[in-house]
C-alpha cells in the first residue's frame, strides 16, 4: 500500500511528464513557424544615418594600440533593386524551406552623385539576399555592413589596418551602428 506522500509525489511526476511533453510540443511548434515577409518585393530605398562608433587608433605618445570613440559622420542612401524571390531547403528537413529575396544594393554617400555596390559577402558575383527576419548583409569599399530593415538598423564595420604590423593611424579599424529611414 502506497503513503499519501508516495501517491502525490506519483501525482507531481505524472504532471511534471505532461508539462514538459506539452512545453516541447510547444517549441517544436514556434519552432516550425516561419515569420512573416513583410519586405515587399520591390525597389526600396533607406536614409541611413551612422549614430555611434567606435574602435581601435595608435597612440604615437605611448606607441600603443588602444580603444578609441571616434564622431560618426556618415550618412548615405542605400538603394535595392529586386530582383527575385526564392526559396532554399531548410538545414533540417522536418522545417519549412527558408524564403530569400534578391536584390542588387548600392550605397550613395549623402551629397555625393554616386553610388558604390555593396556585394554579397560570399560571392560579389551573387545578388545580396534578404532573408525572412529582414537582414541583409554585404562589403563595399573594404567596409562590411548589416542591414535590420524591419527594425531600421544597421551595423557597419572597417577591418584593416593593426594586424598588418602598420603602427600608425593611416587604418583604424573601426565598428558603427544607426538607423535607417525608409524613404520610398
């Protein structure tokens, strides 16, 4: 004959096994569910503005390398130009196919005339493709950058310069985020 004790504790152990079954249903399920592609399939264009940075600078005083806060100048126009959408195999096969868009990025400084290509990161023979949750990475001028257009942020990062034994401020290398302002 069981305790009163060993008959809850078989109650909680019973309970404990349908809650945790039920939070794995529940994560398989979220899991499953892909977020919905608001990105319109069409040319769009983005004020971005550069609101903070930082990095890395030589100091010729104490001949060392240190941290450095530096004032975010820049301000551009990034500009997509669609090209398709598609659809790639999901890395596990029980998950929905992963949807992209295509597009064809340009960056134009503010006052200036014209734009420079942002490439895909990988391949700049590829288009740059956005993926469901909005993010879109490319290189352009030896920067890289990140683009969040459902958030309207972006990161941008120059990575040369210290590690070529150089001890001097011609290449700081430098990290910088800010938003972007949809504009048409």
């Amino acid at each position: 004959m069981l305790s009163t004790r060993q008959r809850l504790f078989g109650i909680f152990c019973s309970f404990a096994k349908l809650a945790l079954r039920a939070a794995v249903f529940g994560a398989i399920s979220l899991s499953t569910q892909t977020p919905a592609f608001s990105l319109p399939s069409e040319d769009a264009a983005y004020f971005c503005t550069v609101l903070f940075s930082g990095g890395i600078s030589y100091d010729s005083f104490s001949k060392q390398w240190g941290s450095a806060k530096f004032r975010p100048s820049e301000k551009f126009v990034l500009k997509l130009r669609f090209l398709q959408e598609r659809e790639e195999p999901p890395y596990v096969p029980s998950l929905p196919p992963t949807k992209y868009k295509d597009f064809q990025i340009s960056l134009t400084e503010a006052g200036k005339n014209t734009s420079r290509p942002c490439h895909n990161t990988s391949n700049a023979k590829l288009p740059v493709s956005i993926d469901e949750y909005e993010n879109a990475f490319c290189t352009s001028s030896l920067s890289g950058y990140r683009f969040n257009l459902k958030a309207n942020r972006f990161l941008t990062w120059y990575a040369i310069g210290y590690v070529d034994g150089s001890d001097d401020n011609e290449n700081t290398p430098s990290m910088g985020g800010g938003t972007c302002t949809k504009i048409n």
